[in-house]
C-alpha cells in the first residue's frame, strides 16, 4: 500500500483517536493522512497544496473530536493554516499580516480538545510570531519575552493544552533557541 512513500512521519499517536500525520511522495510532495482505529489508512490533499518537491498538505496535531491542525504549501511556498474536522471538511487561514513569500505564511501546530489552535505566521521580513485560533475564528497574538526581531528569528508555539497553556520556543536576537511555557 505505501510503496510510493519515501519518508513517513506520526509523531502525534494518540490513545484517544485516530493518528494522522503527513508522508512524503517519491517526488517529494507532503500528503495528510489519517490512520482508523482499525487500521485502514485514508490521505488526503488540502484545496490549493503544491504539488512541487517540498510543498503540499502538513498535518500535525489531532484533538479528541478527531479535528486536526498544520499547514498547506502552495506551488509558490508559502504556508496557508489548515484547520480539518473529522469528517473531511479542510478550512485554510491566513493571519493577516503573515508574507506571501516562500517559506512565509501561517502554520497551526497544535489544536486542543476546545479546538483551540497555536501556531504561528511568519512576517515579509521573515519574523515570526506566535497566535492563538479560538474555536469561534477570533485571534489573540503573542511575543515570547526575550525572542529576536530579526530575520529567521521570532516565537514558535508548538503545542497547546485544554487549559490554555502553550509550549514552543523563541530564537533571540543571537540567534539562541529557548524554550517557553504561556500560560
């Protein structure tokens, strides 16, 4: 079944759902899926995904309702947020004021059992910033203290919990990772 797929990545396992996760093509493209508890595999591809080496659909965390959270590549490389219920429904956002450049855009990391999303989007100047998606669609924006202000450098939240906490790291202004827990 899976003769075609070069790398294969499912970090997220949970006891409580299904797995999904994302796996790359033999031409390098990144496909969702979702593994059911009873083992059959179903991919998927959100609307507009690159179909070039090192674009497509990004898939990275799962609540209990099934809903997933991660991102969309586009032909010309920029990161769309993907928000996919556990009926198939794919909803793609944008935070305003994320590039249009490759590499730049919005890119949701982690999705609670509330369906409240983290993540971040990175700017024009290549800087990025940390948000949260409240279930409504409504978004709260944070700085880690300390993160840099320069290019390849900001806040990235990873993962949230269903009390609101997030965990993610910062890159400061000399370019040093550090880890940070919002509460």
């Amino acid at each position: 079944m899976f003769t075609w797929i070069s790398r294969t990545s499912a970090p997220n396992l949970n006891w409580w759902r299904p797995d999904i996760q994302d796996y790359i093509d033999a031409s390098n493209v990144a496909h969702g899926f979702q593994r059911s508890p009873d083992g059959k595999f179903t991919g998927f591809d959100a609307p507009g995904a690159g179909t070039g080496s090192g674009q497509g659909t990004l898939t990275w965390a799962i609540n209990p309702a099934g809903t997933t959270a991660g991102a969309s590549q586009d032909n010309n490389g920029v990161y769309h947020g993907l928000l996919r219920t556990a009926d198939g429904k794919i909803t793609l956002f944008d935070i305003e004021g994320a590039g249009t450049g490759a590499g730049q855009g919005t890119q949701a990391e982690g999705i609670n059992p509330s369906g409240v999303i983290t993540g971040y989007y990175t700017n024009a100047n290549n800087l990025s910033h940390g948000f949260v998606r409240a279930a409504d669609g409504t978004y709260t924006f944070f700085d880690a203290p300390g993160a840099g202000t320069g290019r390849g450098q900001g806040t990235f939240p990873m993962t949230n919990n269903p009390a609101g906490s997030i965990v993610g790291f910062y890159v400061d202004n000399n370019g040093a990772y550090h880890g940070f827990v919002r509460k």
